[in-house]
C-alpha cells in the first residue's frame, strides 16, 4: 500500500487504511513530518480572550456560542481586553488568541444596541478596535478568529493581526442537512468558509484552518476536507497550520449523548492529514482534548498550537489547558525537543508579502535567529491604524 503520494489509488489507500496497517501509516507520516521539523515540536503560549460569546449559528455541538443575558453585556470592554491582554504578557505570553461568533448583530437586537453604545456597527468593527488596542497598548500579537468575513474585512484586520483563522471544520454539505450538527448554522456552509480562506489566501494573511473530526462525517469526507485545504494553500501559499481536533461531547447540547473519537482515530487522522499536506505544512493537535496525548508525537503532528499559563479554553471547556513545564518534559522524554514559538511561523515572518508594513519591525523583533519566540515580554507599539 503506498501511503504518500497524490495519485488517485494513494488517495484511497488512505481512506482504506485498516488497523493492521496503522504501524505502517504513522511511520511514513513521522518520515514525512521529519524533511521539514526534525523531532522539534513547537507551540504558542498565548491568552484566550473571548470577546462575545454571541453568535448568529447553532452548531449541535457548542457550547461557547450563548444568547444574550438581559441586564448583562455581552461584549467584553476594551479594558477588561487589555487587563487580560496585560496578565498574559506577564506570564510570558505572545498571543492574544480572539475568539467570537458569527455576526451576531444579524441575529440579536441587544448585540445591535451593545454594538451602537460602543460606537460600532459591528461585531468586526469592534474587533479591530480590539486588536488595534492589544497591539499599541500591550505589543501581543493578535491571532484573529473573525468567522465568515468579506475580502474587505480581512483587509482591515490584516493591519492589527499577526495571523488568522478559520476552522473548515469539514467540507460535505450533507452535514448542514436536518438531524446534523450544522443545521441551522449558516455560517459552518462549507463554500462560505472556503471563500474566506481563500480570500485570506488573496490578501497574504497567515492562516491557520483545519478539521473537526467526530461529528457525523465519514473518512472520505475529511480526506475531501484536506483536498480543498491543500488545493487553497497551492494557489496561494497561505495556510501556515493545519489543525486536527477531535469532537468532545459536551453537557447541555444537542451532541451531549454522541460518541467521540478514539485516541487510535485521532492519530490516524493526524497521520493522514500530514500525508495530504505534505512535509512543510505544521499539523497541529491541542492536547487538552486528549486525556493521553503523548502518542499523538508519533502520528507526524509538530506542534500543540496555543497553550495558555493563564486563561481556559473557553471553546472546550471542559478540557483544560495543559501545564506547560509537563508538556515540555513530556515531549523531551519522547526525544522531542519543545520550544516556544509565535503566532505567525518562521517562514511567514520573514516573507515581506505575508506581514502588513506597519507590524513588520515590532514582529519581527519579537522572533529569534530561527524565527521563534525570542526571550523576555514584548513592548507596546507605538501607533497602529485602527
């Protein structure tokens, strides 16, 4: 069985693998993994600020997405951003990871009426306010998940980002159909999303996408997934980091009662994912949604995305984020050597076309001779065009 080409019976041969042959696919997607990373392994200590919890879809499975509380807001203040903001950069942080929903406004009179107090239109727009204050204020780097967004946008947030992104999630519409955990969810219509990175693909942003496995789709489908993704990243040289996460069943939701993946199917996934993405492309796992994530080194992934010293994942919840000390001496037990990395990658930084005139300087003096985290807190920058 040939497990690392592009042609047609290579293609299904991963679809096919079996368990006999899962030694097999895990060697060649740690020989593949090795032409660009070695044994390295990187991850992102970053803050985890949700900045609305609002959002216009209702995907079966989450719990991060809530309606509005009468009497409570649902944004967070520029202030309460920037405490956060300041917190991370003393526990040696260099990501502010911004998450929110979809378009709330669209749905929600009181996201409209919080909007217009705050002196915004929109959900975006006080993201870039968000962002721009991060930046001048604090000098973390922000890492934006703005959702389904117009060429324009990402435009405007380009110049107070270091990097963006959005999850795939999985690119069959079968999943949008009644009784699937995309119903109802206007925004998770895989030609939305795609439109998106391949716009973000267009405006020479950094970019971060992946899968979600475990929700109903089938192995063929999240192949199909991986195919659209590496096809974006052809045309365009965008995507820095493929993300593979594993579905978690969560109380309260519709999804509370389905089955999750295995840690067996999780690296099979990862397995397969490095194989379609090739040896450049960074695969990432979060080790906060496996209870044993050690063997997840040995399915060619090579890196653990953000990991945070202070905040949740508010996204899982229920998972919280590992202590970075063990996952540094577990990875260095395993003879895979860890090391702190920004939210934009080496290859990206150093590439003109991929980083907006105006953070050039400050991100790159935030990198060492290898394009990683250097030592020691950022500064403040001094102006940003908000």
């Amino acid at each position: 069985m040939t497990l690392a080409g592009r042609e047609g019976e290579d293609l299904a041969a991963l679809i096919a693998v079996r368990g006999e042959e899962l030694p097999e696919l895990m060697a060649a997607a740690r020989t593949v993994r090795a032409q660009s990373f070695g044994t390295a392994i990187t991850y992102s200590p970053n803050v985890f600020v949700p900045l609305t919890t609002l959002c216009r879809d209702v995907c079966h499975y989450c719990t991060f997405a809530r309606p509005p509380q009468p009497g409570k807001p649902s944004y967070m203040t520029i202030e309460q951003v920037l405490e956060l903001a300041e917190r991370g950069r003393a526990a040696g942080c260099r990501e502010v990871l911004f998450t929110l929903g979809d378009k709330p406004e669209l749905r929600y009179r009181q996201a409209r009426e919080e909007l217009a107090e705050l002196g915004c239109a929109t959900t975006l727009e006080y993201l870039q306010r968000a962002a721009a204050a991060v930046l001048e204020q604090t000098g973390l780097l922000p890492h934006l998940n703005p959702g389904v967004v117009e060429p324009a946008d990402l435009d405007r947030l380009r110049a107070l980002s270091a990097s963006m992104g959005i999850m795939l999630e999985c690119s069959s519409e079968r999943l949008l159909e009644p009784g699937m955990p995309h119903h109802g969810s206007p925004d998770k219509e895989p030609r939305r999303r795609l439109a998106t990175i391949e716009a973000a693909g267009r405006a020479g942003i950094p970019f971060t996408s992946g899968i979600l496995i475990g929700i109903g789709e089938t192995v063929r489908e999240r192949v199909e997934a991986l195919l659209a993704l590496r096809e974006l990243h052809e045309a365009h040289g965008h995507i820095q980091e493929v993300i593979v996460q594993n579905f978690r069943a969560k109380p309260g939701t519709p999804m509370a009662a389905s089955g999750e993946p295995g840690l067996v199917e999780l690296m099979s996934a990862c397995a397969i994912a490095r194989l379609v993405m090739g040896p450049a492309m960074s695969i990432q796992a979060p080790p906060n949604l496996s209870a044993d994530y050690g063997p997840l080194l040995l399915a060619g992934i090579n890196d653990w995305g953000g990991v945070s010293p202070l905040t949740p994942d508010f996204v899982n919840p229920q998972a919280p984020c590992h202590d970075i000390d063990r996952l540094g001496e577990l990875c260095a037990d395993a003879g895979y050597p860890l090391r702190e990395r920004l939210t934009i990658y080496p290859e990206y930084l150093a590439d003109d076309d991929f980083v907006d005139p105006g953070l050039r300087e400050h991100v790159r003096a935030l990198a060492d001779d290898d394009g990683l985290a250097r030592a020691g807190a950022p500064g403040p920058l001094a102006a940003v065009a908000a």
